[in-house]
C-alpha cells in the first residue's frame, strides 16, 4: 500500500495545501514543506510554476512569474527535494502544465519522481485520452498516481473512466466558473457533489477551487474526503515566507 | 519534395489533430467549451443558410473577391519570375483576418454569446473582429500586449472608435503570447456568454481547422483568378507566417496540387539569436503551447522563448498545427526573411507599385523578390498581400525613415 491508499484509507476531513516550489525565495520549497508537515497537512500538491497557465487564478500566476523568476526549474526542484522522504512523510504530489515535463522528458521525469518518493501527478492540460494511450502505462509500472481533474461540466460517463484509470484521488474542481450569484452557485455546486457522489465511484475524491478558510473546508469536508486549499496559502508565504509559526497557525485556523 | 495528396486526408482528425500536432492541451475547465463550439460550428459550416449569410457579406460588406495584381514593375526590376500579389489588403479593415472574424463573429451569434473576445498582435485581427461584432450586434473585448498598444496605436483608436474595450496585457513581454494568456484568462470567468475568436490558425481545436476553412476563400478565389489571367497555375505561393492564418488560407486550395512550391515566411527579426527572432518552424521543437500541439520556441525548461520581430503579427513562440504538420511533410518550404529585408520590401512596394503593404506582408514580398531574383522570366511567384501598412507608417518613419531619404 503506497502513501496515498494508505492516507485514504485512515483519514477523513484530509486537509490538503497547494503551493508553488521556489516561492517566495527559490530554497523555500523544502522548509514550506516540512512547516506544512509540522502543522499536521495531511497531503501537499507542490506547484511546478510554468509561464504561460491556462486555468490559474492571479494569486497562482503571480507566484509562479516571481519562481521562474527566482530561476526555479524542475531540475532545480528535484534537487531542492532529492532528501525530502528523510523529514516528510506526508503524500506530496507535483503540479503542473504539461510541457515543460515534456521537454524534461516523461520517462525521466517519472523516473525522477519515484526516485525522490514523490507519490502523484496533476498535469491538468494533460488530455485523459493522451495519457491512456502514451502515458498511462509508464506511470503505473513506476506506481506515479496520475490525479484527473473534473469540473461541474464533466459528464458521468467521463467522470466514471476517470474513475476506472484512476490510482490515487480524483480532484474535484469546484466551480468552472468564478461569476453568478453567489447562492445559486452555492446550491449548484452541493447539486454537483452530489451527482460525483451518487455515481459510486471507487476512487476518493478532494475538492479544490474556492476553499480558503474553516467554513469553506468543512463544508468541503461534508461531501468529499477532504479539501485542497490553493490561493490562501500561497497568498500567506508570500507574505511571511517559509516562517513555520505563521504556517501552523494558519493550517489549525483551517482544520 | 514529398507532395503526398493531402485531399485524400482528413485535416484534422476528430481530435484536432494534423498528423501528431494541434489536438486540444487544454484544462477541463476548457474542454467542454472547446467541445462546445465544435459541435456548433460543424452544425452551421455546412448550413446553407450560413453559408449564404457569409457569402453575402464577403461579397457586399469585405468586397471579395480581392484582386490579383501582376507586379510588373516589380518584377521587371528584378529581371525574374513574374511576381503577382493577392490584395487582401484591400479587404475591408486593410487586412484578411476579417475573412475569419466575420465567420466567428456569426458563429457567436448563432450560439446565443452577447460578447465576442480576442487577442490581438498587430491590431488587425482586433480591428477586423471589433468591426465584425459592430456589424453582426455583439460587444467586444480585445486583448493586447501593452508594447503592441503603443506600437500599433492607430488600430487601437480604430478598435475603441468601432465600440471595443482594448485591454492591456501588462506581464511578461507584453506582446501577443500575454495577449493570448490574457484573454483565456478573461474567457474562463464567463465562457457561457462569451466566444473566444482566437486570431490565427492556433489554439486547441476546433480553432485551426475553423480558422483555416473561413480564410480558405483567398486560395480558391485566387486559384480561379489566377488561371483567368495567365491560363496556369502559379509556379510559387508565398506568405508570412506567424500563427499562419493567411498562409494557411492561400495554401489550402493548392496543396494538392504537386507542381505548386509553396513557401512559408517566418520573421528573422535581428538575428537568430534566442530573443531576437520568432522563426518558429526553422527553430522551435515540438511543444505545447495555449492548448495544442507545434513547433514551439522554447528554452531548455519547456517555457516558451520570447520572441521580437518587426512585425507585432508575426510575433509568437508557436505556430499553427498544419504548418507544423506540412513542414514534417516537406509539402511547404519554411523560409525567414529578417527585418531589414522586410523594411526594404516594405519600401520597394512603395515605391515601385504604390502599394504600403503591411510589415507582416512584407515579409512574403520579400521572400518573393529573393526567389523571383533565381527564377526565369517564365515563372510565376504568387504573394499573398494580407493586410495593408497603413498602421505602420509611423513606427517605419521613426525607426529607419531616413536610411530611405525621409525626414520628420
């Protein structure tokens, strides 16, 4: 059982931190992730910043310009995260656009990955039928979960191919959209959950998109294994940067 | 050469994609929407009574067919091949990007949007787009990279005296990739009542094989033109290429045809260092770019190059699927012309012809001097003349007037 099953299957109400490597400093990567380790994070999507984001807020591009310019790359991050399994026991996944893992190489980035101990893998402009016909092999002798993620749009049909191709958890985009009143939307995204949850799905799920704060997470929480926190926290270390008092008390105003 | 018969081939496949290029590269929030209008657009592209609305307009509202000319002075300067030119630029807005927009523009409507978004690089593609949603009844949002805004400012007064609300793109380089990443960004917090009419023969699918099909009529009226007056088929096609939409529109009808040599123009800007050019097809590798699959100016992490040429319109680290799917195949030679060539076609047009042609243009005219300089005097080179100079004329004053005797 890797990290991921095992996490799924002992805990509930996961709280999950999204943040871009290399930010606010380039070295700030490892000492964010073992704080969010210390303040008791359950999983880590551990951003590789790319300049040119389709489905990123402000927050999040703005944090990955100030990496690429702090000079951050993926061969700088599996440096900085070559010795990371020595502090971090937590599931960490990488995150982010698919080319500049094409250009790394796949073979190599997936090889690189296992050696390091990271456990996953978000590419979102990834297509799913692309990497069902190239991919899907590569990551699953190398037992690198590829997480999908679908949005209020995906169909049942899609949803449940996912689901059948999936190995870690299946990241449930909150909203496809940022506009509209904000009661209907809030009533159309439980609609939403609902429908993911009434497919019988065998993968878990998270949800992201939106979720900044306790009452976010918790109502998360209600109708998934747990939430993905993304903008809030990168908006906190780019104020206080790597410091762990500041991180702790922000994962516990959270959980 | 290898002139496979490209009609035997469906371009592209159900997918998006020319051989291993375009697809759709693009986050599920997108894909539905993309699907979205694919399905709408292959409802309507063979709907007698859009097609008929199109024609309409073309023919009273653009003014096509645009002529042929047969650049004699031009070319019995040079002592070559006979050089004709296809007058896009005399389209309504100076430009061919008005053969897509108005497609688009209707397509939107169709589809029940209220407002109509773009990037745009030079301006043309922005003003072509801002005219086709006054005409058709849409709002418009365009996107441009601040460094364009100033360089291209009389498009810019163009577009806000049309009714559109320019946007500046403040990041990066501030040119037309920031403009692209720019208008996504504002696509996706309303795609229900928006339509994204991207401005090239780019982005994830169906935007290359739509855009392509909409410009398409330059190459099949320009074939017949052609024929009428020489009695052939022209020896040589030459456009620029910067997302290749016009190139891809002169082509399309020929490509086929396997005594035809098709060249495509790439800018060389100042030098091929990194930064100074955006010849794409001549040195770029496979990537991902804004959602498909091309040749891609990139560095060694995978993020796009920047790039700098002349020519905002041609200044962009991808290029359209099918060019980069024609170059693999060797059915289209892929050129460069640098900036100096380009501003002294520029002026030769001028002066020889009385036609400013745009600097993007002036890329392909001076592509097809070049080659017309090799050829006898039995050949025949056709230019695709895509858009007029007119949003030019200052920023060429200021920057090499006197190299060409003329004084502010």
């Amino acid at each position: 059982m890797n990290r991921l099953q095992q996490l799924f299957r002992d805990k509930k109400d996961i709280c999950s931190v999204y943040f871009t490597a290399g930010y606010p400093n380039i070295d700030d990567t490892l000492p964010v992730l073992k704080a969010l380790e210390d303040a008791g994070t359950d999983l880590v999507e551990l951003g590789m910043p790319f300049s040119d984001p389709l489905a990123d807020g402000p927050t999040i591009q703005a944090s990955s310009e100030q990496a690429l310019e702090n000079g951050m790359s993926i061969k700088r991050l599996f440096e900085q995260i070559k010795d990371m399994r020595q502090t971090i026991s937590m599931p960490v996944v990488l995150m982010g656009y698919f080319n500049p893992v094409f250009k790394y190489g796949i073979e190599n980035f997936i090889a690189k990955c296992k050696e390091v101990g990271v456990d996953g893998l978000i590419l979102p402009d990834l297509p799913f039928d692309e990497y069902r016909e190239k991919y899907l092999e590569l990551f699953e002798e190398a037992g690198i979960a590829n997480i999908f993620l679908i949005t209020p749009q995906t169909s049942d049909e899609r949803i449940k191919l996912i689901d059948a191709n999936s190995n870690g958890f299946i990241y449930v985009v909150s909203s496809a959209s940022v506009t509209g009143a904000k009661k209907e939307v809030e009533q159309g995204q439980i609609n939403y959950f609902n429908r993911v949850n009434n497919i019988g799905l065998q993968s878990p799920r998270l949800i992201g998109f939106g979720i900044s704060n306790r009452s976010t997470f918790k109502t998360a929480c209600q109708h998934a294994s747990g939430a993905i926190i993304g903008s809030a926290f990168v908006k906190l270390i780019g104020e206080h940067g790597a410091e762990g008092s500041k991180i702790e008390e922000f994962i516990k105003s959270i959980k | 050469m290898n002139k496979s018969l490209l009609a035997n081939e469906v371009m592209p496949n159900a997918e998006g994609f020319f051989g291993k290029y375009g697809g759709r590269f693009v986050p599920p929030m997108l894909e539905p929407i993309m699907q979205e209008i694919t399905e709408a657009y292959e409802k309507i592209k063979d709907d007698p009574v859009f097609k008929e609305e199109l024609y309409y307009l073309q023919k009273h509202y653009t003014g096509r067919p645009s002529p042929v000319f047969h650049a004699k002075n031009l070319s019995d300067k040079l002592g070559g091949a006979q050089i004709y030119l296809k007058r896009e630029d005399l389209n309504h807005t100076g430009a061919h990007k008005i053969n897509h927009c108005l497609g688009e523009a209707l397509l939107a409507k169709k589809m029940g949007k209220a407002k109509i978004i773009a990037e745009s690089g030079a301006g043309q593609h922005g003003v072509a787009l801002a005219t086709a949603a006054a005409l058709v009844g849409l709002e418009c949002d365009i996107h441009m990279g601040e460094v364009d805004i100033y360089k291209e400012h009389p498009n810019v007064v163009r577009m806000r005296i049309l009714g559109a609300n320019v946007i500046p793109a403040t990041h990066g380089l501030k040119t037309l990739k920031e403009a692209v990443d720019s208008a996504f960004e504002a696509y996706l917090t309303d795609p229900v009542n928006q339509l994204y009419a991207i401005g090239s023969v780019v982005g994830p699918h169906p935007f290359p094989m739509m855009v392509r099909d909409f410009q398409a009529v330059i190459g099949r009226e320009a074939k017949e033109q052609f024929q009428e007056m020489t009695g052939k088929l022209p020896d040589n096609l030459v456009a620029c290429v910067g997302g290749g939409s016009n190139a891809i529109g002169l082509f399309t009808a020929f490509l086929d045809d396997a005594d035809v040599n098709i060249y495509g123009v790439e800018p060389a800007g100042t030098s091929f260092e990194t930064g100074d050019h955006a010849a794409t097809l001549k040195l770029g590798k496979p990537g991902m770019i804004h959602g498909f699959k091309c040749y891609l100016l990139q560095n060694e992490q995978g993020e796009p190059a920047p790039v700098n040429t002349v020519a905002s319109g041609l200044d962009y680290p991808g290029v359209g699927p099918q060019h980069s799917y024609l170059k693999d195949i060797e059915r289209v030679n892929y050129e460069t012309i640098n900036d100096k060539e380009a501003i002294d076609a520029f002026m030769k047009l001028a002066r020889q012809e009385g036609i400013i042609p745009a600097l993007e243009s002036s890329h392909a005219v001076a592509y097809a001097l070049k080659l017309a300089a090799k050829l006898p005097k039995d050949q025949t080179i056709l230019v695709n003349l895509s858009g007029r100079g007119d949003k030019d004329i200052d920023y060429v004053v200021e920057k090499f007037g006197k190299e060409y005797g003329i004084e502010e």
